[in-house]
RNA sequence: GGCCACGUGGCGGAGUGGUUACGCAACGGUCUGCAAAACCGUGUACCCCGGUUCAAUUCCGGGCGUGGCCUCCA
C-alpha cells in the first residue's frame, strides 16, 4: 500500500512520492518561544511526530530529514520580555524570556511522547542566511528597499495566492488594515525592518545603515532552504539533486497558510526560481476547548504544562500518553474539541491496552495500523485497528497478540514504562498507605477462606469508600485498583 | 464585508452513491459467594430545504449553526 497525503495546495488526497527516497524532507513550523506552549501549539507537534515516525518506518530512519524551527526573534517575544524583566537591558531580558519558554517546550514535548527532530534551527542562527535570500530577492527585483525596510514585492509573484485561494484583488478589497505609507502595494510584505536602539538587532542587508531585524516570513524560507537544501545536498541523489532548493512535505497549523505559508512560497519560489518550495502542504485543525475557542479571554487558555502538572483541566493532571492519544482521536484535518470527556476516554483505553499489552520491544507495528496511517494519517482508524489487536488478546501480556499491541504502540510513541510510572505516581497520591490495603485484602480473603461473605464485602466496601476497587482473579489472586 | 473549513447514533469518531465502522456509555445474558474483569448479544445515526439519480448521510445549489483566515497566532 502507498502513502497518501492531503496536499492543501492542490486539495486533494495525493500519492506521496519523495522528490529523492534517500532522503525523505519535512520541514513544520515550530513555535514562537514567548509564552508556554498551549495545547492548540501541541497538536501539529504532535500530528507530524507520527508522521515522521511513519516515515522512517517507511523510508529508513536515516533517510528522514526533520526540521522544526523555534522563533526567536519576534516581536510579541520583546514585548513579552520588556513586561517581565523590566529592569534588565532588553537583549538580556529576550535572552531569559526565550531560555525558559524553550527549556519548558522540550519538556512539554517529550512528555507528549514526541521524537527530537533531525534539526530545531533557531532564527537567531540563521539571520546571515536570511539576508542572504533577501539580498537576491531584491537582485531579482522581487522586493525593494523603502525606509529602511525591505518588502516583498507581491505582484513579483504571478500565482500569489494559490495556497490560500485567495486573488489579490478580494485581499485588497477585503483590507481592514491601514497599509504602511512605504508599501507600493497593499499586500507587500516585511522582509526585514529597521529596530530602535535597545530592540534586538542586526546589520542591515542592502546597504541599509540602520542595523534591524527580519520579518516573520524570512526565516522559514532560509531555514528550510539551509537544511533542506544546501547542507542535504551532499546526501541527494541524482533524482533529489533535479529538484533544486524543494523538498517534500512542508506542515503547521491551518491558520498560518494565510499569510506565513503563502509568503515562504513567494519568497522561496522567487529567490530561486523555482516551480515549488514544497511537494506537499499539511495543516492540521483548529482547536477548541469544551466547544468553544480557546482564549485567555475565554478564559479556558490551557497550557500543555498545566493539563501535564496541574489539575486545572478536569480536576487532576494527565499523562502525556494521554494527551497525545486525545489527540489522535480526532483525524488532523478535523477541528479538535478539547474536552475533560475526551481525555477521559483516552485515558481509559490506553490504561486498558497498556494493561494487555506486553512491554514494546521495537518489534514491527501491526499493518492495520500502519495501513491505516497510509491513509492520510487516518488516526481514528488506526485506533480501530489497535481495538482490534486488543480484543485478541485473552491472557493480558501474554501471546502474539500482546506482543505485537506493545511494539504498535511504541511504534507510535506510546511509553507503557511511562504511563505506569505516572499511574503509579497519581495513585501514590490518592493512597496514602498501600500496605494498609494489602493488610485489608488479606483479612478479606482469610473471612472468603471461612465463607464469612459479610465481613469479606464490608472489607470491599470499606475501601470502596476510599476509591480503591478490588478485583479477584482466577488463581485466587486480589488486586487494586483507583477507581476513577 | 471578502475568502476557507466543519455539522454523523447518549458521547467520541471514521467512512461510503445502495451492504456492521470502531471505541466509550447503556441495556440483556454467561461467568463470579458478591463484585469487577472477561466473553456473548442488543441499538440502525448521518443539521434543514431543494436538485441530480433507479437510489444521497455521501454529488450539486441554497439556508441555518459553529469555527478559522483577512492583523500576531498551531
């Protein structure tokens, strides 16, 4: 079976064929390093995290170039750092306000499960590799310099706009924003900007005196182009090497193709003629909260640090196998409704598999899986397919069956060692004396033994009330468990 | 105002021009001292109105609702 992807540009369902099978590209849009990372911002992350664990499976762990860029120089991070550290010099202010967002991000994402990329390039390392594109685009005469700025000059681009579907002229008729006095064209967009004294900046390209910083847009296309590009070169073949500066798959959110997406296809397309920036265009869903948007004005803003560490969603703290699951629940190309229900579900089926499963052993996945994955990342399917190994499985941990549940789930980044750990940590909480219950279910079964029912179901029923739910086995074993 | 999505049973959520998705919950049963687990079984859904068709939840048009983008944004 192939690998299907919806490709936004063309909107359609597409066979995916890497530009060159040795080195498989993708490059996703990573985040902005100016506030912790909200459960919106976790679920691209986590959305091409089984896409790139799909392709490795597919194409060979070291034919699978991952890029993810983390923003670090943008304004909302200035304005971020100016309000926190207002006493500190503004650079050094930037340096402690980016430090701890990106610290606690890597933190995020790997308790969500999620593999490190090939390459997280930061914008700061590459703002040489910006003027760079900058300075040809304007050689192109694509962009202009005007007071100090350089823009991008949209009418250089004949199919400006395709990505989005939008024509120049409903953009301009539909402006609601007063365009800047230096724009020759309305929709003309910052390449690089001058900065104030004390903002982050840089030497000027284009022969600008004033030093500056660059646009939003820029980075993506010099990033992409430098890792994808330039410094995979040396491992393309003769078929990756036909297609000079593309790659394969470019992802991110859905609300970033209009403008980010179609201003790095502009840039990148002009700077270096050519016919593509990517082969393919994923966007992942929007997200909402308990049915409603998700705003710190709503008041339902979540961090993936608060669902990880505090019980402010849903009265208790959640795995990150569980947030990750909840989000699988829902095909990518969905809008997602983030509920307390939702991880409840997912919480129960994924304490049921890691409960039949035996221990991940990097053996191969289950093909209904994978095949599902095929198919677009059809993750509700695939969690179908994982019900359907489970319901093979008769003795937990025991035979093919479970085997093959525990190297499918760890195949897709789901840590049964990790969900027990935590599980045992959550109960840690709600039971204070584990020795007490073992005493307890002793004396139970010693009063079973002499057919005492009654003081054997007030035992059960004493710890009942405590929230612990005893189960008798076969053998005569008993154990506990929280009951939720 | 312009553009773009989405709307499936109690809940979550795929998919399809005519046949059981799947899971959770519910209900009935087997089993169990009881209970849980496990196992077996039950439910016939596709926002509204038109159109195309032998046949539409699935295609087309309109409406309504929700959301996104157009300005920073996953």
């Amino acid at each position: 079976m192939e690998l299907a992807l919806y490709d936004t540009l063309t909107r359609e369902k597409r066979v995916f064929t890497p530009l060159d099978p040795a080195r498989v590209r993708m490059y996703v849009c990573g985040p902005t390093v100016y506030d912790f990372a909200h459960i919106g911002n976790a679920r691209p992350v986590i959305v091409f995290d089984i896409l790139f664990r799909l392709l490795r499976h597919l194409y060979g762990a070291d034919h699978v170039t991952y890029v993810r860029n983390i923003t670090d120089v943008d304004d909302k991070i200035n304005a971020r750092a100016a309000e926190e550290y207002p006493d500190l010099p503004l650079n050094e202010a930037i340096r402690r306000v980016t430090e701890k967002t990106d610290k606690q991000f890597h933190a995020d994402v790997a308790a969500l499960g999620c593999l490190p990329p090939t390459a997280e390039p930061r914008a700061t390392e590459h703002i040489e590799d910006m003027k760079a594109v900058i300075e040809r685009l304007v050689a192109e005469g694509c962009a202009y310099v005007a007071d100090e700025h350089v823009l991008f000059r949209v009418a250089a681009m004949a199919d400006y706009g395709k990505l989005s579907k939008r024509s120049l002229d409903e953009m301009i008729a539909g402006a609601r924003v007063e365009v800047a006095p230096y724009k020759r064209d309305a929709m003309d967009f910052v390449l690089w900007k001058p900065s104030k004294p004390g903002e982050p900046a840089w030497p000027s390209p284009c022969g600008i005196a004033t030093p500056g910083r660059p646009g939003w847009h820029i980075e993506c296309s010099a990033m992409a182009d430098r890792w994808l590009w330039t410094d995979a070169r040396s491992r393309l073949s003769e078929r990756g090497l036909a297609h000079p500066h593309q790659f394969d798959i470019h992802g991110g959110g859905i609300d970033l193709v209009f403008p980010h997406h179609e201003n790095e296809i502009a840039q990148t397309r002009c700077a270096f003629h050519t016919p593509a920036m990517a082969n393919f265009w994923m966007h992942n869903g929007f997200l909402q909260v308990e049915g409603r948007k998700m705003a710190k004005s709503e008041g339902n803003f979540i961090t993936i640090s608060d669902l990880l560490m505090t019980d402010t969603f849903g009265g208790r703290a959640w795995s990150g196998d569980v947030l990750r699951l909840a989000m699988l629940q829902t095909h990518y190309r969905q809008p997602i409704d983030w509920t307390v229900n939702g991880l409840e579900l997912a919480f129960h089926t994924l304490d049921d598999w890691f409960r039949a499963a035996a221990p991940g052993r990097n053996g191969p996945p289950n093909q209904g899986v994978v095949d599902a994955l095929l198919d677009d990342l059809n993750t509700p399917r695939m969690i179908a397919e994982l019900h359907a190994v489970r319901k093979q499985i008769s003795q937990p941990q025991h035979g093919e069956a479970a085997v093959e549940l525990g190297n499918t789930l760890s195949f897709l980044g789901f840590v049964q060692q990790n969900f027990f750990a935590w599980l045992t940590k959550l109960n840690d909480q709600v039971v204070a004396d584990p020795g007490r219950i073992d005493t307890l279910i002793d004396a139970r079964n010693a009063a079973r033994r002499e057919k005492n029912f009654k003081e054997a179901d007030r035992i059960r029923d004493e710890l009942k009330a405590t929230g612990i739910e005893l189960e008798d086995h076969k053998g005569g074993t008993t154990t506990w468990k929280v009951k939720r």
